[in-house]
C-alpha cells in the first residue's frame, strides 16, 4: 500500500480560481479532511485554512465532515481528484451564535431606557401614556428575554459542540438579521409600548400560566442541550441518537421545548411581534428537524428509531 495519497486538485470555480493552486498534491494515507485543507491552504498561500471547501469530483458535494479520512471518500479516491473552492473570509460558528444573541439582549435594554422619548414620534402616538412608567407585567417580559438569552449565550460559550469550524462571514448579517430585527427591534418596541396589552401591573392566571409554561420549557431545552452535547466528544463530528426528554416523541426535542417556552412568553405578554418572531422561527427549525431526521436515518440505519414528527407532536 502507498504511503501516500496522490490527488489531482481542480479548481471549483474556473472563472474565480485559486490562483497559487497546486495541480496536485501528496496526502499521508491518514489524513482527514481538514488535514487536507489545511496542506492545500499553505500550498495554495491562505493563513486560514477554513476558507478551503473540498468536493468531491463525482457528486460536486462537499466534504462537510472535518474528520474523516480521505482515503474513505469514494469518489475522490475513484477519480483521484478533489475539486477545490475558496470559500472566502469565515467566522467561527461560536462566534456567529455570540453575536446573534447579543441582539436581542441589547435590545430589551436599549428600549426601556429610550423608553420615553421613541414612543412620542410617529408611528407609536403614545402621547397620553408616555409618563406611564413600564409595568411590572413588561419588566417581567424584561426579565424573561434576558433570561432566554443569556441562557442561549451561556451554551454557545460552555456547552455547544460544533461539527463545523466556520462559516463564510458575509453571512453573519443574514444570520443575525432574524435575531436582532425580530426578537430584537419588533418584540422590544412592541412588548414595552406604553398603553399596550403587555402594560399591566396586576398579574391574572394566564400570566401565572405562561410563567409555567416558560419555565417548564427553557428547563427541558437546558437538558436537551446537555444531552445533545454529550454525545460528541470534544473537537469531534459524529453523530449520536438522541435519548432524552422528549426524544420518544419528536427528533428534535430542544425545538420542541424552545417552542414551548416562548408560548410561555406569548401567554403573558399578548404580543403579535413576539408570535411573529416564533411563527418565523418555527419555518426555520421545521427545516433543521427535518434534515437531522434524515441524517439519523441515513447514518444509523435500523438502529435509530424513526421519527413521525420531528419537532411538534403532531404537527410537524
């Protein structure tokens, strides 16, 4: 057997080529995808590895799976050739989560404290309530927005496992967008708006209600993500089946309880921005559900119980 694995490098776009590309280059027989990159980046003259995506010649998919050997990938072995792309400046994904987050937090800050002086322009025409001070229901919302944030923030740092390194950076602003526009913007400027259905002192059962409902739903997701974390070993990329709260029921259960608080949310402070915002992230989640669903089934076979819904029991 060869020590070496001799492969043919092509250029992914012809017309956007990488210019110092080598037309070939010499692996150890075990290297790994990202081992890969990482010769072809120096070869090629990019300090950042990451901004190397490799595809395979055959399908023109990429390789997404950072560990895995080379040698294993069919098609590149059969045509003894990877195609090659610049995928331009990344980002680490831990810190793209970081950011999206800070939205929000920033946000139902920002507009309390500005609180007096947005809501007398137009479109708010608050006139006649603009000395009311915020209710204790809204810095209960405060309270609750800070508090799923933060929590959000907490797992990126302490507890997320990603299989991926980067993303390419002209997207941190699509991906940041939903999170600070919507959460952000729309649901402070709705939630805090004096005269609003949120502008209460006096707390009814259904507050009661969405306060349970709330912490039954971030306490469940907080587990989720726990277990969700520790079937990947640390720096790793493999896959596990999921066997927690609510995995019986659905594929992805930390969706299903992130829905489940922020209905907590909704319950209190009647906001149509704040159902907006969750209405939104639902189509977004349906999408991930689905495709962790098909990635089970394709990587665990028979030994994966399949999934009827994968988000909500009985709805998607």
């Amino acid at each position: 057997m060869a020590a070496t694995l001799s492969l043919k490098l092509t250029n992914r776009v012809p017309k956007k080529p990488i210019k110092k590309l080598p037309a070939s280059i010499d692996l150890p027989r075990d290297a790994t995808v990202e081992e890969a990159k990482a010769l072809i980046a120096r070869a090629s003259g990019f300090s950042d590895f990451n901004r190397i995506g490799l595809f395979d010649p055959s399908t023109k998919q990429i390789l997404k799976n950072r560990r895995a050997l080379v040698r294993d990938e069919e098609g590149v072995v059969k045509a003894s050739e990877l195609v090659v792309k610049d995928l331009g400046p990344q980002i680490a994904w831990r810190t793209v989560f970081v950011i999206e987050y800070l939205g929000p937090i920033l946000f139902h800050a920002f507009i309390p404290l500005i609180r007096p002086y947005i809501y007398r322009i137009a479109p708010f025409d608050y006139k006649n309530e603009i000395a009311t001070p915020i209710t204790k229901v809204q810095w209960i919302l405060f309270a609750l927005f800070q508090i799923h944030f933060l929590k959000r923030e907490y797992e990126t740092v302490f507890v997320h496992k990603f299989s991926a390194n980067t993303m390419p950076a002209r997207n941190i602003f699509r991906n940041s967008a939903f999170y600070w526009l919507m959460a952000g913007l729309l649901c402070s400027l709705d939630v805090y708006a004096p005269g609003n259905l949120s502008a209460r002192d006096e707390l009814v059962p259904l507050d009661y209600l969405g306060l349970a409902i709330f912490a039954i739903g971030e306490t469940c997701n907080w587990i989720v993500h726990q277990h969700l974390a520790s079937l990947r070993k640390p720096g790793g990329t493999e896959k596990g089946i999921p066997n927690c709260i609510g995995s019986n029921l659905v594929t992805s259960p930390n969706y299903m309880f992130e829905v489940l608080a922020w209905v907590g949310v909704i319950l209190i402070s009647r906001s149509w921005a704040v159902t907006v915002f969750i209405c939104t992230g639902i189509i977004y989640m349906r999408s991930w559900s689905r495709g962790k669903e098909k990635a089970l089934r394709k990587e665990f076979g028979d030994r994966y119980k399949k999934k009827r819904y994968t988000m909500l029991p009985g709805l998607i």
